[in-house]
C-alpha cells in the first residue's frame, strides 16, 4: 500500500510544478509583451521628435503637425494602434509630443 500512496504523491507533485511552472512562463510571457509595447511607444516618439529636429534644423522652424512629418520626412505611424499628440505652441519652440497605444489594439 506505501508504493501506490508514493507514486499518488509524485503524481501530484509532478502536476503542481506543472502548473506552477506554466503559471511562472504565463507572468513571464505577459511581462515580456508589457516591455515590448512600452519600447514601441517609446520608439515612435523618438521618430517623430527626430524628425521633428531635423525639420527645425534644414528649415529653420519645428513643422506645424504631424501630416507635415509624413509627407516630408518618411514618418509612418499606425493610427489604428496608435494615438499620437502633436501641439506646437510656436515654430521656434520644440513640440510636445505624447503617443499611446490604444485599448484594445494587437
């Protein structure tokens, strides 16, 4: 009787680090996918603030919103995934510049 009680609790010990362990890569996998959508957002906004200073250093002013990026500096921005803030208080003063991810968006 002591060897089927034996191997009853290797079973079930072998099924709780079964799931602690797919439970440790699901947090690890979530974690991972928090990480990349934050360097996405943060690359989009380096794009466009760098695009924005190069505008301001070839024309001497900083462009008056973000369709004038796209047109002339190559700038592409998801606008289905992607809220993009763009306000120029003057043309000689750097832009403030904010992009956030959607709800909802993959």
């Amino acid at each position: 009787m002591g060897g089927a009680a034996y191997r009853i609790n290797v079973q079930a010990i072998s099924i709780c680090l079964t799931l602690v362990y797919f439970a440790v890569a699901c947090f690890s996998i979530s974690s991972y996918r928090e990480e990349l959508e934050k360097s996405e957002v943060e690359s989009i906004k380096r794009a466009i603030e760098r695009a924005a200073v190069q505008c301001y250093a070839l024309e001497g002013h900083y462009p008056p919103d973000l369709e004038y990026l796209e047109e002339n500096y190559g700038i592409r921005i998801n606008r289905a995934k992607y809220h993009c803030e763009y306000f120029v208080f003057a043309s000689n003063v750097r832009p403030h510049i904010n992009v956030i991810k959607k709800v909802g968006s993959k």
